[in-house]
C-alpha cells in the first residue's frame, strides 16, 4: 500500500506548479551569443578595427574585405576606420604583412530590435491564427522572430512557432496551427520575442480566445449602381471574401456611403444580404460606398472597410433641355453668309451693373410650362361655370315669364248652336184608350205620322 503525501509535499506541488507556469511564460529572450572573433557595429555609427596592439616597425599592414562572395583590398595601416556603417559593410576583415595573416575577424552591422506590439486574428471559423507585429525600420540581418502559446492555468509546454519578416508589408507574421475540433472559448496566452546580435526585445503576453480573434477580410466586388427613373436611389451589391464559407458560417454588413461633396458617412447596420437599397441618394451627385464584414453572430471584430466604389443616381436627360429655349446658332450676315452665335442667355444681364450671368452647373427645372398649363386649365373652367350659370339664370326667367295662375285670362266657352228645348213633362199626345184589337194597327200608323 502506497504511503499517502506527506505535508511538506503537498505544500511544494502548488510551488512547483507556479513555476511551471511562470517558467512558460517567461521564455528567455536576450541577445544572440557572438563568437569571439565577431565584432558588432551599430548601423550609422564609426568603428576602429586594429590590427595588433604591436606592430613591427618598417612594416605595412593591408587590409583585405570579403562580403557577399566578393574580396576587396583597403586602406594601409595598423587600424581600419569605417565611417557611418551600413548593413553592407557586414563581412570578414583581415589583416596581413605580405602573405603572412596576422588577424580575421567579422564585422556584424545590427541595431537593438524593436519592441513587439502583437495582434492575433483569424479570417474563418476554418482558418489558421495569425499573429503579426509591424517594424517602423527593416530589422538587421539575422534577426530572429520567435513566438510561444500555451493554454492558460494549464501546466504544459508551451508550442514554438517561428515567425517570418515580409518587407513589403513591413511586419512579423507567425502562422498557429488550430487543431480540428479545438474549443473556441479557450483562453490562450501568446508570447513573442525578437532578438539578434546588438539584443534581444520580448513583447507583452497577450491572452485570446479563438472566438475572439476572429475577423473576416473585407468583401469584394463591390459595385454601385443606379435605377432607372429614381433619381434618390442606388442599388449597392458585394460578395463574400474567398477566405470565407458561407456554406457553414454567415456575415453580417455594414454598409456606409456619402455623397462626395460631404465628408461625413451614412452608416447601415445589421444587414443580412449582399445587397442594399440605398433610397436617400442626392440627385446627381456621385456617391463614395464602403462595406465591411463580421461574423453573424457578432465573434470577433469587424473586417477592414473594402475597397471605394462610386455611383451616381439616375438623371433625367430632359432635366438637362428643358431650360434650353429654341434658337438658330447661325444667323445671315450682311454679305449673305451664315455666321455661329451663341446662346442667347448667355448675353443676359443679371444685376443693374450688367454684369453678365453666369450658367449653372446644376440643371433647374423651369416652372413656367407648369404655371401656363394649369393657368390655362383654370382659365377654362371658370368660363364653362360662367356659361353654365349665365344659361341657367336665362332660362329660369323666361320660364317665370309664361307661367300665369289660373284665375286670370279664363273666358267662358259659347256653344254655336242653340241648345235643345226642354222637355216638358206632359205629353204631347194623349194615350189612347183600348180599343179591339183591329184597331190597334190604325193608331199605331196615326202615332207615326204624326210624329214625323
């Protein structure tokens, strides 16, 4: 059975885990060893090179060079000056009388390195960990550029990456490998040095996360262009950057613009497409479009703005003719020829001083073909009311002119002919008593004839 720790033990495990720790994160970062026959110049400086202490008299000394694959012979003498050193006069120096050589050594040119000033950044979810530092000068040759990650409060060793000088750009930059599968929210604890022969400079740790890091590069093709018939608006599109996937991962944009004659910027925030709708675009004005990109789940910081892209809105082309009135450029001349003019606005006088007008650069619609047409159009309209006001007040009184009451102008109606006599209620002739029946037929024919 194994004996359990004893006290002094487990009071020295949080001891040796501390400097551990502190052992990983301070990595050594001095200048590089020099050999014993190199000598170091400061760039810009003077440097005495000797030969001996002690010389034989009546002897010459000569001085030999080689640097860069290539031999030269110097100055005569026991010392060599060499005035404001460059990086060019590194190389192996010799001295010699006659063919014996009396000393070789080696001249390095270096300057001290510049402190590091270390970013991190990741263009994708998918991509590898760039780290970077920029150089206000070029580092001397031999400069060697050093970086270490650890995970934090972890007891491990720290990975070494080497880091490489780009000239153009003017910074270090390290690659980090990111395993598959690694835990974005991580903190990890990046350390830099940078060191040569004249020292050694160590940058301050800087502690990321793999979320944090993340910034994509700026979207590209972006392309401004104008609609037809909408003098205030722009239709602005881009694409993603190569570098990311949107198959897994998307972006959002922002998106700022300004019309040229400003200095201030629109901004457009939280736009999920590649595309934008710009509708308060100033008539005729070229506008300056900018956008940028960041992960859509707002990881990271925002990418570099893109590249300008210019546009101007739709103009009408008979905003442009519309003040032009119409007019013959060549007139006869007194000899019968035609000769040019110009315009006649141009020869108008603007003040009492007669000054001459100067023309707008910005076209102006004219108003006068507004005002006339609408002039017109009420002018009409008033006079159909009239007419129509004036025919009915006409016709009402002719109306009031015919229509009599009844009572008045009535006369009786008189018959032509005479009216009938009354009949009276006695009859004309007696009834006739009953008599036989022979002699009904006589006085019927008696009643008959006398009737007629």
């Amino acid at each position: 059975m194994a004996r359990p720790p004893g006290p002094l033990l487990l009071l020295l495990l949080p001891l040796r885990f501390l400097l551990h720790l502190a052992g990983a994160a301070g990595r050594p970062c001095g200048p590089a060893g020099l050999p014993r026959d190199t000598v170091l110049g400061r760039l810009g400086a003077n440097i005495t090179l000797t030969c001996q202490d002690e010389v034989p008299a009546n002897t010459t000394v000569l001085w030999q060079v080689e640097k860069q694959g290539a031999a030269g012979q110097l100055a005569e003498g026991n010392t060599l000056l060499l005035r404001q050193l460059r990086y060019e006069d590194s190389g192996h120096y010799s001295c010699s009388v006659g063919s014996h050589l009396l000393r070789s050594l080696r001249l390095l040119v270096a300057e001290p390195p510049e402190t590091p000033q270390v970013s991190c950044y990741r263009r994708s979810h998918d991509k590898d960990v760039l780290c970077e530092w920029p150089q206000q000068k070029k580092p001397s040759p031999g400069t060697r550029a050093m970086l270490w990650v650890r995970r934090r409060f972890v007891a491990e060793n720290a990975t070494e990456q080497r880091c490489r000088y780009f000239s153009k750009a003017q910074k270090f930059v390290c690659r980090l490998k990111v395993p598959p599968g690694t835990d974005d929210t991580k903190s990890l604890v990046v350390s830099t040095c940078v060191s040569n022969g004249a020292g050694g400079s160590a940058g301050k740790d800087k502690i990321i996360t793999l979320s944090s890091v993340l910034r994509p590069d700026p979207p590209v093709n972006v392309t401004v262009q104008a609609l037809e018939k909408a003098p205030q608006r722009l239709q602005v599109n881009w694409s993603y950057p190569p570098s990311w996937d949107p198959r897994f991962y998307w972006l959002r944009f922002q998106v700022r613009y300004r019309p040229e004659p400003a200095q201030t910027f629109t901004e457009v925030d939280q736009v999920m497409t590649t595309w934008l709708d710009i509708r308060d675009a100033w008539r005729g004005t070229r506008h300056v479009v900018q956008v940028r990109a960041k992960d859509e789940f707002g990881h990271g910081t925002w990418s570099e703005w893109s590249h300008q892209a210019v546009g101007t809105p739709w103009t009408d082309p008979w905003e442009f003719t519309s003040e032009m009135e119409p007019y013959s450029s060549q007139v006869p001349t007194e000899d019968g020829t035609y000769g040019v003019t110009l315009h006649p606005r141009l020869f108008e006088e603007d003040d009492a001083n007669g000054s001459v007008m100067e023309s707008s650069t910005h076209p102006v619609a004219s108003p006068y073909a507004f005002l006339v047409t609408g002039g017109s159009l009420l002018l009409g309209i008033a006079l159909f009311v009239g007419i129509v006001v004036r025919y009915r007040q006409m016709w009402w009184t002719s109306g009031q002119e015919t229509t009599k009451p009844e009572a008045e102008g009535q006369h009786m109606l008189v018959p032509l002919s005479l009216p009938p006599p009354a009949l009276s209620d006695t009859p004309l002739l007696p009834h006739p008593a009953p008599s036989a029946p022979g002699g009904l037929h006589t006085a019927q024919a008696d009643y008959s004839s006398s009737g007629q």
